[in-house]
C-alpha cells in the first residue's frame, strides 16, 4: 500500500511544472483585475459628515466647505471665508461563503480572481475563512474664500479607496504539512482640488474645478506548503506582488439654480481621468525557477461619475432633498505593459464589461434650535460587477443600502458636526452568499469668518 501511494505521490510530481506554469499565466491575469478593481466600495458615502448626514443628498444644496466635491456651482452660496476638516473612521466586513479556491490549474478562473493552485493532488480545494473585518481611517480638510467677486473652493481628500486582508492555514492530514496563505490588495486615491464658481445672473450660478489625482495601489499574494517530506512532496513557497503609484487630472463641472426662495436644483459632472502608473511586480514559485520581475506602466480608467439633486425647505427650519447619481463604469478596462516581459509577467490590454450604475440618495435636516441641527438619510448604490465575477479574491461586491445619522451644534464661529453611516448589501451567486457590512462614524470640526 505505502509502496503503491509512493508511486502515485512520484507521477503526481511530473505534472508540477506543467500545473506551475499554467497558474503563473492564470496569475498574471488574476492580479491585472483584483489589484485595479474595487467597484461598489470604490467610493464611500461622500465628504463632509453634514452631506452624509442627508444621506449625500447634498448636490443641490453644497453650501458649505465641502461644495468643491459636491457640485463647485454651490460654493457661491458660502460668505466669507471657512475651513472643515473631518476624519471618517470605517469598519469593513465582507462574506464570501465559498472561502478563497486552491484548486488544478484546469478548473482556475479568471474571472472569479482564483489565484492559488494545487500544486500537489493532497492539498484541499479550498481555504476555509470565509469572512474578513478591516478598520482604517480617512481624513479630509477644504476650504472656500472670495476673490473679486469669484467663489473659489479647495479641499484635500480620500473620496475613493478600499483595504483588503486575508490569511488562513489549513493542514494537510495526508502529508502531515500546514499551508500558508495571505492576499492583500489596497488602493487609495487621494485627490486635491481647486474650485471657482461665479453667480451669473440672480440665482443661477456655475463653478467648475481641477482633481490632481494620486492613486497609490498594492497587491501582495503569498502561500507556503510547510512539510518535513524532503523528497515527494518538499516545501514550498508562492509569491506574487505588484506595486504601483500615478497621477492624472479630472474636470468637474456643476450648476446651481434656484427657481424660487425654498427650491433650489443642482447639477455635477465629472470627467474621469486616464491615470498612469508606475510600479514594480515580482512572481516566484520555488518548484518552478527563475523568479520574474520587472518594473511596468498601467492606465487606470477612474469612471466619469454625474448627478442631479433637488433640495426644498417646506418650512424655515427644515430642508430636504433627494439626489441621484452614476457611475460609467462600462468604460472600465486595464491595460498594463512590463518593462521585461516573462512567461507569467506579460503585456495585457483587458475590458470587463461591467455596466453603467446609479446611487439613489434621499435625506434632510431639522434645525431643532438655532445652534443645533439633527439629520437622516437614506442611499442605495448598484454594483456593476457582474456575478461570474464576485469573490473575495477579485470583488465581493453588491448592491448596497445605508442609512444615516447625523448631527450638527454651532458654537459662535465653528461648527462640529458627527455622522453614523451602516450600509449592508448581499447577492447570491451559484448558490453562494457574498455578503458586505459598513460601519462608519465622522467627526468633523469647521469654522466660518
């Protein structure tokens, strides 16, 4: 018997290269997507914990600090000179109940973001964690001023970004061995904008304003099979990562009017932008030499996104407005060039036909007394990844919901102002529940001359 599972363990080995080799071309595929990709948690709420507080309905009303990211037309409704900054400190849990696949080169998927395979016929199918929790913080600070009559708006902030860590250890009873596996991807981008607006006519105003574009993104897969089996079945060790950083510029276009004294409408559009990046990528398999490595380019096509919002106030001491959005993310595609091209670490020029999505915002505020205002919203926002792609290891994403909270107490000259944002979202795919839940508490502090 021993002598007869030798053999198999024996055969088994010549089909490692063969099995090496196809994951690294899989691989290579794998990590063009998960570590350019981040769709429904691509952006969060907005900016600002009094807009979020309404839910983000906040294009046809953008008065404050935060107008430049809402619709720059509104800054014209600011006096004199004020400076906000806020941090938002998010806590990000995700369920993907299929864990994350370890399985023959033969059944990966690219689509669905497999990135470890079997090297050896014992290993088990699949890992085992199936929920991940992350917490990080973001922090924003903007500000308005006049100008010869000329509104202009600035602002420093994270608007879109997103942080995932996985590890598990399964043991392998058959070999006695323990295998090790962690995925990490990130991706922030931080933007810094500069905004005029001008009232044109009574009522009517227009602004627009320039994103300088930062986006930072690292991707970092690792996997060890750990045994004292020196000869059928040794250790070894997986690496992948890439690691990149770019700029690049995006127009943002608003209008605000106001028909009558409670009415007020607003309109936003914002270009998009073609990013270039920079970075380094290394693969290594220890069954499989040489290692790769090379330095590439990347163009990363951040989505136009566009709005319109509506806000009334029926009575002085309340407003309400309602706001709807989208995202064109049936333009999203990646295209990646290696300085040194190998056999995993290869040019790529990919579409993903992903669909155009819309966010539905709804909410108002209640100034209970001069000094202290309560608010309440409500927003849904579509995924556009479609299910042969959600997982953990491309996007577990879904269409989500939330609810907010809010309040804000003015205190001479500034204004502190705190929001409770929950957001959840599920889907079922192939019998499979991917699930997301988002805690997220604002604080910020502002002050008007």
């Amino acid at each position: 018997m021993v002598s007869d599972y030798n053999k198999i363990l024996r055969g088994s080995m010549n089909k490692v290269k063969m099995r090496l080799f196809v994951l690294g071309i899989i691989c290579c595929w794998v990590v063009v997507l998960v570590a350019s990709v981040f769709a429904g948690g691509y952006e969060w709420g907005g900016l600002g914990p009094r807009a979020c507080g309404m839910g983000g309905a906040f294009i046809g009303v953008a008065n404050d600090w935060t107008a430049p990211y809402w619709n720059p037309a509104g800054l014209t409704q600011t006096k004199g000179v004020g400076v906000g900054i806020e941090l938002l400190l998010p806590n990000y849990k995700a369920k993907d109940g299929n864990s994350i696949a370890n399985l023959d080169p033969s059944d990966m998927s690219i689509n669905q973001g497999d990135i470890f395979t079997r090297s050896y016929p014992v290993e088990p199918t699949r890992f085992e964690k199936t929920e991940v929790s992350e917490s990080f913080y973001q922090p924003c600070v903007g500000g308005f001023f006049d100008l010869k009559g000329i509104k202009i708006g600035t602002g420093f902030y994270i608007p879109v970004g997103n942080w995932f860590d996985w590890e598990d250890s399964i043991h392998v009873d058959a070999t006695n061995a323990e295998i090790e596996a962690s995925y990490f991807a990130s991706m922030w981008l931080m933007v810094g904008n500069i905004s005029l607006a001008k009232e044109i006519i009574p009522d009517f105003s227009i602004g627009g304003g320039l994103n300088i574009l930062y986006l930072k993104s690292k991707y970092d897969v690792k996997k060890s099979y750990l045994t004292t089996d020196t000869l059928i079945m040794p250790s070894y060790d997986f690496l992948h990562k890439v690691e990149g950083s770019g700029r690049g510029f995006e127009g943002v276009f608003g209008v605000m009017y106001k028909p009558i004294s409670v009415l007020s409408a607003g309109v936003v559009y914002r270009t998009g932008s073609k990013i270039s990046l920079d970075g380094s990528a290394e693969y290594s398999h220890t069954l499989a030499p040489p290692a790769e490595s090379s330095d590439y380019t990347q163009e990363f096509y951040h989505p136009a996104t566009y709005g319109i919002g509506l806000a009334c106030r029926p009575i002085a001491k309340l407003l309400v407005a309602f706001d709807w959005e989208g995202t064109n993310w049936s333009t999203w595609k990646t295209v990646m060039d290696f300085e040194t091209e190998g056999v995993v670490l290869t040019d790529k020029d990919i579409v993903w036909d992903w669909k155009d999505c819309n966010r539905y915002r709804f909410g108002g505020e209640y100034n209970l007394t001069e000094e202290l205002a309560l608010r309440g919203g409500f927003y849904y926002d579509e995924s556009p990844v479609p299910d042969e792609q959600v997982s953990f290891t491309n996007n577990a994403d879904v269409d989500r919901m939330a609810i907010t909270l809010g309040a804000g107490y003015e205190w001479k000259k500034f204004i502190i102002d705190f929001l409770y944002d929950s957001q959840w979202g599920d889907r079922e795919v192939d019998n499979i529940k991917y699930s997301q839940k988002i805690k997220a508490f604002t604080l910020a502090l502002s002050y008007q001359l």
